[in-house]
C-alpha cells in the first residue's frame, strides 16, 4: 500500500518537492548516503538542489544506474552527474559512486556504508525503475542487464540516433533498492500517468517492476502531468 502518492501541480514543484526532501535529510543527517537517479525527470530538482547550496561534505551517494559505455562520453551518467550536480556542490568526488563490475563489489560498498537512507528514483514508460526492465527478479542485486526496446527507444532522444544508445547498462537490483530506509519516486508527464498508477495500485508483478513498492513502508510518489 503507498501511503503518499502526491500530485503536484506543475515540473517546478515537483522538482523543489523532492530537492526540499533531499535537502531535509541532509540537514537532519549530515552523514546521508543518498541513492540517486538520472534521466529527465531530476534535472529540476538538481538545479534547485544546487541552489540550496546545502553542505555535501559528508554525504554518500550511489547511483542507480549506468550505461556501459566510455564514462567520458557526454552522454554517460556519470558525464550526466559531473554537469548536473557533482560539479557545483562541495561533495568529494570519492564519495560518489555508479555500479561497477564486480557488481558484487558495489554491493558490498553500499553494505559497507551501512546502507542507503534515500532513495530517489524516476519510472520508464514500460514500468522499470533504475534498469530493471519487466522481467526482473524482485530479488534482483545490481548486476549487468540488456535493456529493453522500449527503454532504448525512448532514451534515443539523448543521442543523435537510435543505433548510439547503449544496449546494455549495470544497474542496481530490486532486491537493492528495495533495502533503502526510503524511497522517492518522480514522474513527469501525462505518458507515465497510467504506468504509475498501475505500479501503485496494481497486481505486484515483476511484468512490472516498479510495483515492488508497493510492499515497501516509506515510499511518496509525486507526479505531475
Ligand atoms: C535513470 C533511471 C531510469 C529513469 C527512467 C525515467 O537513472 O533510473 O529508471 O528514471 O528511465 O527516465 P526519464 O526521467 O528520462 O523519463
């Protein structure tokens, strides 16, 4: 059952509804090990996030996700990252880190932080949340994944063609995310309100991955069209 599930009315309070969540858990816990998504979706709450100008100093953060691709590419999550957030806050760059193989070795490294305190996550339009595309194990560690057609398609935006979006990414498992003390999920637009809802109020069924919230006990969604 998801306690909160939160329309808001537009981008620009969705996006400082969740930099204000991220922004109180820093606050309050300046020793945070924040997990965090990429995509459209964030953009706005990164550039609030910045402006709070909040101290990171002692933060952890994860990503959810990567492509496998060159890191240097401007396209790559980590590029996404820098651009967005890590270059303009005073986070220090060893304490941000993006799945890697031994995916068993990110795993430990969240273990060894004692765990993920947030989670912000964003939905595709096929239900994924991180790349866990439909199919994926509830049980599911980070590990290296295909990524689904939809998701390949829909990612072609960013690139110059759909031929250059990568067709293979390491994301963090169900199984992974679903361990953290909470979780935030953001969506943007009427084409994913009916997914949404699904995920929300639907069968949990790993035909759709995002339903796994359901059976977590501190998930607030918002959502605007
Ligand atoms: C990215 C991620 C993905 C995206 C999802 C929505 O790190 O985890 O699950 O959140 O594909 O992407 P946008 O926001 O671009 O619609």
């Amino acid at each position: 059952m998801i306690s909160q599930y939160n329309i808001v009315s537009d981008y620009h309070q969705l996006s400082s509804e969740v930099a204000g969540i991220v922004s109180t858990q820093i606050k309050e816990h300046p020793l945070s090990k924040l997990c965090l998504p990429t995509g459209s979706t964030p953009l706005g709450m990164y550039e609030d996030l910045v402006m709070l100008e909040l101290d990171w100093r002692l933060v952890i953060t994860f990503n959810l996700d990567v492509y496998l691709m060159n890191v240097d590419h401007p396209e790559s999550y980590q590029s996404y990252m820098k651009k967005n957030l890590f270059d303009s806050i005073n986070i220090f760059p060893i304490n941000c880190h993006f799945p890697f193989r031994p995916t068993s070795a990110f795993e430990d490294k969240i273990a060894g932080s004692m765990g993920i305190d947030l989670c912000i996550l964003g939905i595709g339009t096929n239900g994924h949340i991180a790349f866990n595309e439909p199919g994926s194990s509830f049980k599911s560690r980070t590990r290296l994944v295909d990524l689904d057609e939809q998701t390949i398609q829909d990612n072609s935006r960013f690139f110059d063609s759909v031929d250059d979006v990568p067709k293979q990414a390491i994301t963090m498992g169900l199984g992974t995310i679903m361990e953290s003390k909470k979780i935030v999920l953001m969506a943007n637009g009427k084409h994913k309100r009916e997914i949404l809802d699904e995920a929300m109020y639907g069968d949990v069924t790993e035909e759709i991955p995002a339903s796994i919230l359901q059976e977590h006990d501190n998930v607030i969604i918002f959502y605007c069209d």
